[in-house]
C-alpha cells in the first residue's frame, strides 16, 4: 500500500476523525479448522489497515483457533476482538475411520447448532456496533450466512460472503448449480472433472441449501486466493450471473489471498521452544523430506494406515508424517480418541529417516522450511494455498469436499503435483506399492524435480505478489478502499 493509499483508508477509517467514522469488520467463520483459520488469517490482513476486527464465534471454537494459529502470534495483535458466545452443549460424535463417504458426518451436529444458536447474540453484537460505527463490515463464511440475517435491517451494515474454497471449484459448482453441462466450452476447464458423487453427504448437501438461500443478502464476494494462482477462474465466476429469486444480479468478487503469512521467521519458536518437527528438519538437506498430512477431517482406517507406513518406508525418502484423526465438533472433549495403530516396531525401523508425529504441527512453518520438499495432502484448500505461497509441490490424495476437484488444479493445471489416488478409485485401499511410487515420483525423479522448480518459481511470485506494488496487494488495497468508502 503507498503513502497516500494508507493516508487515505486512515481517514477513511475516522484515524484522522471522530471514532463515530470508524469501519468495523465482523468475521464469521465456520466451526471447522479449515474455515476458523481463513478467517482468523484475513482478520490480520485486514486489521494491518488500521481497522478493528471483531471475530464472533462459540467459546469452544474461538479457543481451538488462537490455540491453532500458524505462523504469527495472535496475542501480539491488539485490533483483533473475540466474541466469545456460550452455546447450549452440542453433540460432538467421534469420527467413523470405517465410514465409506469420508465426508466427515460427525462434525454436522456443530455446524447446525452453531449457525442456529449464534444468530442471536451476533444480532445483538451488530446492532451495538452500528451505533458506534460509520459503516459495519460483515464477512460471513457462505455455510454461516443464517447467522448474519441482521445485516439487512441495519442501514450501516453489509455483508461479504466468503467462499473457503478455490475459484476453480466455485466457478464449477456454481455451473452445475445453474445446470449448465457445458462447463468445459471455454478451454479453460478440463474435460475430465472429477464427480461430485462422495464428496458430501445428503444431508450436508441439505444444510448447504440451508444457507445458500441467504447469499441474495451479499454485497459481494471474497476468496482466499489470488489472480496470479486462479486469474482465469476468478474471470469466469465474475462473468457468471448469479441467479436469485430477485432475477440476474453481478457482485464483485474480491481475490484477497493468500491469507496466510508469506514470510516465516527462520527462528520463530513457541513458548516451549522450537517445535520438534522443525527441529528434525534443521538436521535435514534441502528438498529432501516429504511432509505428509492429511488435514483435520480424515480418519483414515488401520487397513490404510498401514499401507500407507509401507510404502513410505519402501520409497526410502525422509518423511514427517503427521498421524492423527479428525478433529470432533469439540476438540477439547478428548475421550474415546482412537490412536492409530502401526505395525510393530515401525518408529524404531524407520528412526533417523521417517519422523511420526501425532499432535498439531506448525504446518506453515514446516512448509516454509528448506529441508521439505514435497507435502502428501488430502488437497484441503488450506493446505493447498499454504503449500503454493511456500514452493512446495504436492502429492495429491483427496478424501471428500472440495479437494477432488483441488486436486485437478494442482496436479494437471498448475502441473506442480502428482496424483497419489484417483477420485474415479475412492473406495479402494492406496496400497504400499502405489504410496512408494507416487513419493518417489514426486521426491526422486525428473519429473518431481520441474514440478518442484514450478512449485518454486510460483511460490516467489505469489510471495512477491503480496509486497508493496505487487498484484494481490493491490487486490486487497483496492478491498479495504471500497469498504472504507462513503
């Protein structure tokens, strides 16, 4: 941001006037690690520009977040405001390893309970804010969009709709949405896209609707990516008319990522220490290690387990595996957690090679680190973004959601990954064999070296994007600008 753009937001913000002109932004995310995160990541962003953040959102979840934080210290930031709301006690069911549709079920009863019982205390909270504020920014998660209905009765407030997933997924599902089959007649789409068929649940697909009916609400649009990455996809979902029962409207359609830091301090360490994982890594060469992680929602079953601690023993590469099941809907409510079982004797057979971690990692930090050089991912956009912004190219083994269709842009779009398993074979075991090779393709090959030098030279011009002057930078300038504005 130049001088004089910052001079202006200032004043726009009411830092050169009366607080009554202040804007304030309201963030509303999803009580899922996936979705807590983005937003916590664009609150930084956005309380950068001077203005205050408010982050509302059960007890229970805002806690799991601050304690989740990667990459940055949340309690060194003053402009960020947690809305801590007691809820009735919920449902937290353990995740099923065994399940076929490995959408993770279990986590529904949260999102239900929250979107349902969070609409009131956060009408209370908007209207109190209006009072005190020039204008009120409220930036909503898409699956939380029932929560925010207050935004339409208050003449000072409006609303962003945040879509956590890539703008090559949004602009696919938001055409067969509208029943176009003809998705691929721009050039820019595959002709193979992966179904949507074990993706969700019937009744996930049902709350989805739930909330959908609400996005007529929206002055916009906002994604955690950036046009470098998705500059074509974010083109299409701008040129689609978005149908509401109003007739054809067009919103704006912001790309403000990526959310996470872009720089990582060499020695950043906790109040423990430096995390063991990094501390591995610092014994490690360069681009030698393959981090594996499959996210917060995947339960893998033992069968699995085991084929997967095989092969990636057989491929004789350096690996952090992280080996832990799906978070609950509490995740501070710890009994009956199953641990995974390896086979007999497996850390030891794999000591100074293979390193096995079972709690929460710094996932940025080990990203970011010089030793990895390849991260084995469900293709949760998370991770996706996380892995672009550090240069690190992935192997690609989707579970449910988004990430089947993440995984096409990853592995033949941006060509910066391998595909460990195909989405048309989900409800087959991935055997030993297939792990050693898929790592070894990605880790011990040509073809893994140009993707890793893909990986890399995209990674430096996301992070240069992100600088003064650069284009994501000025995406988010132009952003801040427009909610700022009279």
């Amino acid at each position: 941001m130049t001088n004089h753009q910052n001079q202006r937001v200032h004043a726009l913000n009411g830092q050169d006037g009366p607080k009554e002109s202040q804007v304030i932004v309201v963030m509303v995310p999803l009580p899922a690690q996936g979705h807590l995160n983005q937003l916590l990541e664009l609150s930084r962003l956005i309380q950068s520009y001077s203005i205050p953040v408010h982050l509302v959102g059960t007890t229970t979840h805002n806690t799991q977040a601050k304690l989740r934080v990667n990459g940055w210290d949340v309690r060194a930031i003053t402009n960020i405001h947690f809305h801590d709301f007691e809820i009735p006690p919920f449902a937290s069911p353990t995740p099923n390893p065994n399940a076929k549709n490995k959408f993770p079920a279990h986590l529904i009863p949260a999102f239900k309970h929250a979107s349902s019982h969070l609409r009131e205390p956060v009408s209370v909270l908007l209207r109190s804010l209006s009072s005190k504020a020039r204008k009120v920014i409220v930036i909503h998660d898409s699956l939380m969009a029932s929560v925010i209905q207050e935004v339409q009765l208050i003449s000072n407030a409006e609303s962003y709709n945040f879509h956590s997933v890539s703008a090559f997924t949004m602009c696919l599902y938001q055409r067969e949405r509208m029943g176009r089959h003809n998705i691929h007649e721009n050039g820019v789409i595959p002709e193979e896209i992966p179904t949507l068929e074990g993706c969700f649940t019937d009744e996930f697909s049902d709350f989805i609707d739930s909330q959908y009916q609400f996005h007529k609400l929206d002055s916009g649009r906002v994604y955690n990516t950036c046009r470098l990455i998705e500059g074509a996809f974010m083109d299409l979902v701008e040129k689609e008319q978005i149908e509401t029962t109003e007739g054809s409207t067009k919103k704006k359609h912001w790309a403000l990522g990526p959310f996470n830091p872009v720089i990582i301090p060499a020695e950043r360490k906790g109040s423990d220490g430096k995390h063991f994982c990094l501390e591995w890594l610092d014994k490690q060469a360069r681009n030698s290690v393959i981090y594996v992680s499959f996210g917060t929602t995947t339960a893998m079953n033992n069968e699995q387990i085991e084929q997967l601690a095989i092969g990636l023993k057989q491929s004789g590469q350096k690996f952090i595996w992280v080996l832990r099941d799906a978070d609950k809907g509490d995740v501070f409510k710890g009994e009956n957690e199953r641990k995974a079982e390896l086979p007999i004797g497996y850390e030891n057979s794999v000591d100074g090679v293979g390193l096995v971690a079972r709690d929460w990692v710094p996932q940025l930090e080990i990203l970011s680190h010089p030793a990895t050089g390849g991260f084995m991912s469900h293709c949760g956009w998370n991770s996706c973004m996380e892995s672009i912004t550090m240069g690190v190219p992935i192997a690609a083994w989707p579970m449910h959601s988004d990430q089947p269709r993440n995984a096409v842009l990853i592995t033949e779009l941006l060509k910066i990954g391998v595909t460990v398993k195909e989405w048309a074979r989900r409800d087959e075991i991935v055997t030993a064999k297939l792990v050693e090779s898929s790592v070894k393709r990605l880790m011990a090959s040509d073809e893994g070296d140009g993707m890793k030098k893909r990986a890399a030279e995209l990674g430096e011009s996301v992070r240069r994007s992100m600088a003064e002057g650069g284009a994501s930078r000025m995406e988010i300038d132009s952003f801040i600008a427009h909610i700022s504005s009279y």
